[in-house]
C-alpha cells in the first residue's frame, strides 16, 4: 500500500472534521427552530385569540400521547 502524503491527510482530515461540525450546527439550528414554532403553535391553539391562555387544558397531554 502506498503511504499517503502526511500533509494530504492532515488536510483532508481537518476537512471531514469542519464538515461534520457545521452540519452538527446547522441541524442544532433547525432542531431549535423547529422547536420554537412547535412551542409557538402550541400558543396560539391554548390561547384562541386572547392574551392568556385558559389552565387546565389538556392539549399539551394530549399532544405528547399523540407524539410518544
């Protein structure tokens, strides 16, 4: 087998680690915006147009029996 260039390898490595650390970003970005419209959704359907939300209302439960 033939022995790769030292600097080769170096570079290439560091390529494969930057690439894999932004897409580790990039999906922790959209994780967090998916999060937050998830939660923003959630708002609006407990407040129905006024500005507090009813207690004792089940959708929260009845989202994460639907979601588990």
């Amino acid at each position: 087998m033939t022995q790769l260039p030292k600097i080769l390898l170096r570079d290439v490595i560091a390529l494969i680690h930057q690439g894999r650390s932004i897409a580790a970003r990039q999906i922790n970005h959209l994780q967090v915006q998916t999060n937050f419209e998830v939660g923003r959704c959630i708002v609006e359907e407990e407040q129905r147009g006024s500005e507090r939300a009813g207690y004792g209302a089940r959708l929260l439960q009845g989202l994460a029996d639907v979601l588990a």
